[in-house]
C-alpha cells in the first residue's frame, strides 16, 4: 500500500486523510504542536490536544515519535498524528504523496517539490510546477478543479 502524508489536522486535512485512509492508503497527518482550527468537532485536530481523535468510525491518535508512528501506520487501524520536525517525519516514513491541506490564505507556502515523489497543494498560495507538483482549486468559482501548471485562482 502507499504512504501519504496530508499536511494539517484541520477539516480540510482530515476529510482528505479520512478519505485516503479508507481508500486503502496508509496515512499520516502531519501538522504543528498548536495548530487553530475552528472546527476541532469535525478534525482530526483534536488528536494532538487530548491524543486522540475519533470521526465518523475511524480514530486519529498522536504519535510523538516517528520510529513509532511507522508501526501504527503500516498495521492501517488508526491515522498517527506527528507533530514534530516534518523531515523526520518524510525520511521515516518516505511517503509516495504529500498532500498540504493547511489551507493557508494569507501566508505562501514554501516549496514542497521533492518532499515526495508526488506533491499536491489544496487552495491558496501553490503554484503547481513551482511549489508544488500539482494543485487542487478550493475557490467556490472552481472547487476541485486539477492545476496541473501555475497559480490556483485564488492566489
């Protein structure tokens, strides 16, 4: 099975890694020691407060140490949630996708090309070709719309 790391606890990550997780994907989230959420109900998010997190049948749980995250995610009973330095994280478990669903509006994410073989960035800010491989639109005008070259249209 392949490994993805979706980046960011939010509901935007946790539906994408929810979703990878039961279509079979090992999946890990990757996020910060205090990320803001404001649907910490509805994401994953919730993990990395109280150490697990449980939506719709399927529970996240935090991993503090990468050696130990590559277990929980290889047995695919539970998405681990890393909070630590991302390297760490990517040369442990050395994923095939990494997906940054931060939904970041206002900030440009630095470059991910080559943190995996395949990089997809969802809304604001990626350039597909540039700072990521590939994007994914999140505008209303155009929502799931595939970049496969340049800005999303909300940048």
């Amino acid at each position: 099975m392949k490994r993805v790391v979706v980046r960011g606890s939010g509901d935007v990550g946790s539906a994408v890694a929810h979703y990878l997780f039961r279509a079979g994907f090992l999946t890990a989230i990757h996020d910060v020691p205090h990320p803001t959420t404001s649907r910490r109900e509805m994401a994953f998010a919730n993990a990395i407060f109280d150490g697990q997190a449980t939506l719709v049948g399927l529970t996240a749980v935090r991993c503090n140490d990468p050696g130990a995250l590559i277990v929980d995610l290889d047995v695919h009973q539970v998405i681990p949630v890393f909070t630590g330095d991302l390297h760490d994280l990517l040369a442990v478990v050395q994923p095939a996708v990494l997906i940054d669903a931060r939904m970041q509006k206002r900030t440009q994410p630095e470059s991910q090309t080559g943190f995996a073989p395949l990089t997809i960035g969802l809304g604001p800010g990626f350039i597909a070709g540039s700072n990521v491989d590939l994007a994914i639109e999140t505008s209303w005008s155009a929502p799931g719309e595939i970049v496969r070259s340049g800005p999303t249209l909300d940048w």
